[in-house]
C-alpha cells in the first residue's frame, strides 16, 4: 500500500470519523490536475534543496516545460517557480539561522501511537537549543491554517519520539505561497507548541483515534471532514446521508 491507513494527511478526518480510515486507504488511487501539479511543485523543491541542477538555475530548467504525471500533462508556470522559491529560500535560511540539520521528505514513524501511522515530512529542521522544525508545503489555492494543524502535529509527534526528549519546542509550519490562498498571516505561517502539550494531544486525542479506527467497529461521524472522502464520493455512507438530508453537496 502506497499510503498509510492512518496517513497524516487524513487524520483530520480519522479523528472525527475513524470508521473513514480503512475504506478510503482502500480505494483506488486517484489523482486531480492540482494533486499532480502539487507532486511536481514537490519534486522541484527537492530537486533544488538537494543541489541537483549544475550550473542553471530553476527558471531556465523548469519554466514553460511540459511536465506529464499522474496521468495530466501540465506547463510550469512563473507562479510554479515562485512558489518553489519562497519555500526552498525559507527553508535554507531557517535552517541556517537554527544551525541546524536539515532532513528533505523524510520518512517518519509514530509508533508509539500506532504502527499504521507513518508519512513523508516535506522538511524537518534539527536546530540548536532543542527546537525542531517540522515545515509542509501547500501549493494549494485553499489557505490552510498552521496553528492545531493535526497533519503536521502527526509529522511533529513522530518527528518527537526519534529526534527529541520532552523539553524540545516544535516550530511548526505552513509555507503557502500561493497568490490564490490570502491568508492574513502571509505566505509562512509558524506556531510554535512545547513537547509536552504534543504528547497530550497524541496520547489523549490521537491515539485513541487511531485505536478505533483500526478496530472492529470503529464509528462514523458526519461533518465538513467529509469532503473528500470516498464514502461520500461514492454515496455509501449512511451517516453522511442522514447528516445532509440526501443532499450531496
């Protein structure tokens, strides 16, 4: 399986409806024009983090080229390399400011929560004086807040139990800088949360969440989580046609 059961990127969803976390794991593959332009954008920051393009720069590799994935077939656009830029110079200048050791999509771990919660970190930042930065990229239009994000405080707590102790702070942050996506805190969002008051969270809120949704009978609640979930995609959930009153939205 290509994803966890209990991804990151879904346990908004899995705490709020844990009956969701096994049937969209299941379901096939898909992908959008935005996922896959996203997958790209992705790929270009790595590419430039890790110093791979010798002797050109992004623009003159990148711009106006045709990029076929996921099935689209898409041009990098001036927005596309700026949107590189902004997060890849934040993240060099971060690390360098923390005198840090930088991690790039690196794979972690939360075990100690459950065996099926695992991710890719966009960028995690091991800095002087215990603070740790655990960054995500969103190439999105839709603003997303930073601040009790539950994806990156999964990516924090499994971040916590490899490369920390309980006095670390976890920086956490949103590098948005699509021009679509106003948020009034700009581009670059941070909030910084203690070790402690994560491992609250993920003992209290998370675990319990993630228990249940690997269990026999894990239950199922309506809401806005549901969205993109493919019991509503599908219209077999009948928690979520009780809760709109058979009005797909």
């Amino acid at each position: 399986m290509a994803h966890a059961i209990l991804s990151p990127s879904s346990i908004h969803r899995i705490i709020r409806c844990p009956y969701s976390a096994k049937p969209n794991a299941e379901a096939p593959s898909t992908s959008s024009l935005p996922a896959a332009k996203g997958t790209a954008i992705h790929e270009m920051c790595e590419t430039l983090l890790k110093d791979r393009l010798e002797g050109i720069n992004l623009s003159d590799y990148y711009l106006g080229k045709t990029i076929e994935l996921e099935g689209y077939s898409f041009e990098i656009t001036k927005d596309d390399i700026f949107t590189v830029e902004v997060y890849v110079d934040y993240i060099k200048n971060r690390t360098e400011e923390l005198n840090g050791k930088l991690l790039i999509e690196e794979k972690v771990y939360a075990n100690e929560i459950h065996d099926d919660l695992w991710g890719t970190a966009d960028a995690v930042i091991l800095g002087e004086n215990n603070r740790m930065v655990v960054a995500d990229l969103k190439s999105g239009a839709w603003p997303v807040n930073v601040i009790l994000n539950e994806q990156l405080m999964s990516y924090a707590i499994a971040c916590l139990s490899r490369y920390g102790n309980e006095n670390t702070v976890l920086e956490l942050t949103v590098v948005q800088p699509n021009k679509r996506a106003f948020h009034k805190d700009g581009f670059i969002r941070t909030w910084d949360i203690q070790a402690i008051d994560l491992i609250d969270w993920a003992e209290n809120i998370l675990k319990p969440a993630c228990d249940e949704a690997m269990g026999d009978k894990p239950n199922a609640h309506a809401g806005d989580w549901c969205k993109f979930c493919v019991l509503k995609q599908n219209n077999t959930c009948e928690t979520y046609k009780t809760y709109s009153g058979g009005n797909d939205e």
